[in-house]
C-alpha cells in the first residue's frame, strides 16, 4: 500500500490509502509515490516587468522576453532588478542556483513557474535522468544486480539520490559491503558490530575509483512497504546528487518570492536560506536530500502551501540512517545520509559576523512535512506554525530545540505558536533537546493528534522477523532530559492506541520552566492509566477529559484516589481549584472514532458531549483561533460545538 496526500478540509484527516494496483504501478518502473507534486499551478501573470528562462530553447545570449529566453536561471539571476518577474518554462534546470538579489517592499523579485507549466531546479547529475541507458554498467567482481557508473565524478565527497520517476528516496551507504549484503534482517556481527545488512534500493560513491556504485534489489518484508520495481538502473532515471550540491541557495537576499516550483536533486541540503530579509515561498515543492532546508538568521519569512518531503524511503527504519559510530562504540554508520531532518535551523553566535538578525517573524501555514527520519528543528524567536500536515517520521515531528540562549536577545525568549495543525505516524510528534535555557514561551493548541499509526522503528531481525511497525503512544518527549520550555497546552485532541494518561504532556516539569495542560481530550483505545500528579508544583493539568472504550467501569471513580491525597491538597497553593480538580473521565462522544488505521476519523463533538461547555477559562492573552466560536464556557478539544472542520496541507486553500 502507497500512501499520499489527498484531501485536506475535514474533521481531521488528510491521508487515504491507494492500494498499489497494477495500473497505479505501470505507470512508474520504480514504485507509486509517496507523495505527489501538485498540478501545475494556473497562477495568472502579473503585471510587474516580466523576464523568462527556457532550459529547452533558450540561449543566455537572447534578450530574456517570452520570445527570446535565457537558457539558465543563473545567467538570468545577474540580470533581474527590483520589481521584476522572472517565468521559468516547464522543464528541468540542472543548475545550482544561487539568489542574493535586493527587492523592495513594494517591489518583489518574483521567480516563478509560467502559467499551467511546471518548472523543476534540479541539483542532480543530469546524464543520469536523461541517458540512463549508457550510464551504467554491471559491477564484474560485485553481487547480482550491482551496476557502477560508466563515467568517474571526481572530488564528489558522496552522492544523495532518489528515483527519478517518484521521487522516493535511495539509500546513501557508507560502507559497499552493506550495498552488497544478501541480509536484510539485521543481526550481531564481529566485534560488537551488526553483520552487513541491505537497507533496500540504494547507491555508493567509491572515493578511489570515482565511481557511482547502484543496487536496485527488491525487498521481502512482512508487515511494510516493499521495493518491487526495476532492478537495473538503465531503465529508468535516477536523481543523484553530489554532496554539496544546493539547488537552491536563498544568501543574504531581501524581499524575494519564489512560487510554483519543484526543487530536488539536493545533496546534502537542497535549499538554504540564509539572512534573508523578507523572503517568500508560496507553492514550493522541496524533495529532499539530507536535508530539505536549512535556514540561519533569517526574517521576516513564509512558507505558504508547499511541502518539505523527505527522502526515507518506506522499506526504510529508524536506526538505519541513525548516528551510530561514535568514539568508543564499535559500531558503523549504515546509512546516514538518507533524510536525516526535513528542516534545520541556525543562528550565528558572538564570533559570527553575519550573527544578526536571528530567525524571526516566520509564518509555517498550509504546508505539509513528511517522510524523513525527523522532521523539523522549529527553532525561531518568534514563529506561527498553523494549518500543517506532520506525516510518517521516525523519530521526532517538530523539534523544539533550544537554538537560542538567553543573552543573545535580552532574555526575552522565542515566543511559539503551534495551532489548527494535524500530527500523525511520528514517533514523538513534539521533542526536545539541548541544554541551554531559552526562556521561550511556546503556546500549543486546536492540533489534532492522531497516534494510531505506527512508524519504521526497529528493524525486522534474525531473531525477531515478525516486528510491526511501533505504535505511538507519547504527544512529547524529549532527548537527554533537557529543559523542558515554558508551555501552555490547550484545546488539543489526541487519539492513542496506548501509551500514559497524559501522552507525555506534563513530563519533566521542572523550576522555571512552568506548564498548563488545559481543555484537551486524550482518547485511549487501550485503557486507562493510573492518574500521575504532576511532577512539580509549577506543573498545572486540569479541565481535560480521558477516555477509555475499555475503561468504563473505571470511570467513575477514576479520580478519587488522588483527590483524596495530600498532594492535591498541597496544589491548592498553586492552582486555588486543585490539580485535575475539573477533568473527568468520560466519553467525548466523537461523530466518528474508529482505533484503525488510516480510516478518516470525525473528532468534532456531539451536542450531548460531556465535553461541551464544561472548559476551563483560560487567559484573554493566550492566542486562540477559535475562541469566538464557543457560546458558552469553552467546549473541551479541538472543536467547539458546530465549529468547522481544521482544513490542514497545501490543497486546503486555492
């Protein structure tokens, strides 16, 4: 089964099955997508000036006007000027692109695909998508099936790649024996090592001989995605990166938008923006290589209705692509290079000297995030994060690391909303790491959390062939016990098949790092865990509803034990009311719940829920997007009563 995004206004979900189809899989020689671009974008012209770049037959000596276009997009980036509009016709361009062009506020550079076309800036090694007939050769001395590249690329590092025909990711080895390995169960090896193990389709740059090493065998998994396409490269084409490869690098440029684009072909980052002033993306599809994006001390900035998709293919688990060689582990890195984040960030410190502005006054809306091994490094001073998909990670969703300390701007924290967006198929959809105290102050409410589907965790292995994907049963976690940041978590709905009471929310509370859990429903379809008290007096919970189908006589008395202890007395010093004082264990009384997965859920409220006007007030300064809806007190969850669907991911607005 392939999966891809299809819908997006409803009551939560976004993600339907397409079953792999004979037809559906004709139509590709590898496998069907994960993920599919958009539509050419019928975006009418402006009226700004207006300049065109034609990879099929344009020449950098013509005028660049519709009738005599410019070839390369890098010739035409030394000619545009405030105002401008640059049209790329359809096509693939194979160029690294570097942009540090100087807009105005009332006159943007724009660069765009033409109306109804499709342009693609591809960072790949072009003879490999279009000659790949004549560019591989079988490996003499390999195993069946590996084929190395006829022509040596010297002074590459290493190679990022994925399928040419759906954009699903290859794996980078570190080492040929693993590229070579009949084994794709994992087991002991010598010295502490795993043995040599197969990770499925993938590819490997030999330093000395400067060639390009390919295997494309299939895979025999039980309960995952399997790679059943073509094994020899020459029939199809293959986007392979070097390593240092940006096919779009965004450095120091101001009041510059990019629309209605595809960008692959990156190595180790396929784009980079990095001090930018205003800088725009609006209908962007980013494939990634290592990493989709990678953005230091840049604001204000946007990214609106487009997509990071990562390059970790479905046949593809958790602790492949880990960080496993480290001093004094006898250990090697398999595949490290395959998608190890979608989005990172940086800022530069004292030594820097570009070390301002810091990445701040960003907006993440109606974009959607998927298929890497993490996902995003949110790490800004002030960020909206709304309307999102954060799909199939096999680690952590967002990672709300510490970028930032204190003294670089005065203490006054990051300040972080995360609202109307839906997590689904991450290992822990929120995270945290780092050991510096920020002070941010992150408001996270109206997501839906959907944990009922699991993730490529452990791989199946010799002694245990029969593993499953891992279920999710944590909303938070963290790496290493850092500082949990100031958080208010409110008016969030979260569906489990397990996992604690709480699904992480009140962990690790500690002094001055304070946390309020209000209004939320937990939905656990596989019981009811025993009530926790929070971990510290700064710690408060209340207002939320837990359910259990499976704990209904429970139910009733599910909160007396505490509420007969001394330490919901000692919170009355902290919270009047007393911890837990307002929340109940009762069913929410969803329109629609079901504990299989991927059936389109309805977690909007019944008119006789237990949850409608039974919240907890909540401050008028924290930010709430559907606060005016509730005609009472405020209904617990996502949705107040009657209240429209969340519309999350690029297609949920024209």
């Amino acid at each position: 089964m392939s999966i891809r995004t299809i819908a997006i206004t409803v009551a939560f979900a976004v993600l339907l099955p397409i079953s792999c189809t004979v037809e559906a899989q004709e139509k590709y020689a590898s496998h069907a997508p994960l993920r599919l671009n958009p539509p050419p974008s019928k975006r009418p012209m402006s009226d700004a000036p207006a300049r065109f770049v034609a990879a099929s037959k344009g020449k950098d000596s013509n005028d660049g006007s519709q009738d005599s276009p410019w070839k390369t997009i890098g010739h035409a980036m030394k000619q545009l000027k405030a105002g401008d509009t640059l049209y790329l016709r359809a096509g693939s361009y194979f160029e690294n692109v570097y942009v540090s062009l100087v807009g105005t506020p009332l006159k943007p550079i724009v660069i765009r695909s033409f109306p109804g076309e499709q342009a693609v800036i591809d960072g790949g090694i072009p003879e490999l998508q279009l000659s790949a007939e004549s560019a591989w050769e079988p490996v003499g001395n390999g195993v069946d099936g590996e084929y190395r590249s006829t022509k040596s690329f010297p002074n590459l590092r290493d190679v990022v790649g994925a399928f040419g025909d759906s954009d699903i990711g290859l794996q980078t080895y570190w080492h040929l024996k693993d590229l070579r390995s009949p084994h794709e169960l994992s087991a002991p090896g010598e010295g502490g090592d795993v043995r040599e193990q197969y990770c499925g389709p993938g590819i490997y740059y030999d330093r000395q001989t400067s060639r390009i090493h390919v295997r494309l065998a299939h895979t025999t998994f039980k309960h995952f995605e399997n790679y059943r396409g073509e094994k020899d490269p020459r029939k199809l084409p293959l986007v392979i990166a070097p390593f240092r490869s940006i096919p779009l690098w965004v450095d120091q440029a101001k009041h510059v938008k990019f629309q209605d684009l595809v960008v692959r072909g990156g190595g180790y980052y396929t784009t980079k923006v990095s001090y930018g002033v205003d800088v725009d993306f609006d209908n962007v599809t980013i494939r990634g290589g290592t990493y989709c994006m990678y953005t230091a001390n840049t604001g204000p900035f946007r990214f609106h209705r487009s997509a990071m998709y990562g390059n970790a293919p479905p046949w593809s688990f958790r602790g492949d692509g880990s960080l496993r060689a480290r001093p004094g582990r006898p250990t090697r890195d398999i595949a490290r290079l395959t998608c190890h984040a979608l989005w990172i960030t940086d800022t530069g410190r004292e030594f820097s000297v570009y070390a301002f502005p810091m990445n701040d006054d960003w907006e993440v809306s109606y974009s959607e995030f998927t298929d890497s091994h993490d996902g995003l490094y949110l790490g800004g001073v002030g960020v909206k994060f709304h309307h999102n998909l954060v799909d199939f990670f096999q680690d952590d969703g967002i990672y709300l690391s510490q970028m930032y300390p204190r003294h670089l701007y005065h203490g006054s924290g990051a300040h972080i909303e995360i609202y109307e967006n839906l997590f689904t198929r991450s290992l822990t959809p929120l995270a945290f790491g780092g050991l510096e105290d920020t002070g941010d102050d992150i408001y996270i409410y109206r997501n839906v959390f959907d944990l009922r589907g699991g993730v490529n965790y452990g791989r199946p292995s010799q002694q245990n062939p029969d593993v499953k994907p891992y279920p999710t049963n944590r909303a938070l976690s963290d790496h290493g016990g850092p500082p949990w940041p100031k958080m208010s978590i409110y008016h969030n709905t979260f569906v489990t098949l397990g996992g604690p009471i709480d699904l992480g929310t009140m962990g690790h509370v500690k002094a001055g790092y304070p946390r309020a859990v209000f209004n939320n429903i937990f939905f656990n379809f596989k019981g009811l865990s025993p009530v926790r008290p929070p971990a510290h007096e700064l710690g408060r919970s209340d207002g939320n509803v837990f359910w259990s189908p499976t704990g209904q006589k429970l139910a009733a008395t599910y909160f007396d034990r505490y509420r007969k202890s001394p330490a919901f007395v000692q919170s009355k010093a902290v919270y009047p009311a007393g911890f837990t004082a307002n929340s109940v264990a009762a069913d929410p009384r969803f329109l629609k719940v079901s504990p299989d997965w991927p059936e389109v859920l309805d977690l909007r409220l019944h008119a006789q829920s237990p949850a409608v006007n039974a919240g907890i007030l909540l401050p008028a300064a924290w930010p709430d997007s559907r606060r005016g809806l509730d005609s009472g007190r405020p209904d617990i969850g996502v949705f107040p009563l009657g209240s429209k669907p969340i519309a999350v991911g690029r297609s949920a607005i024209e």
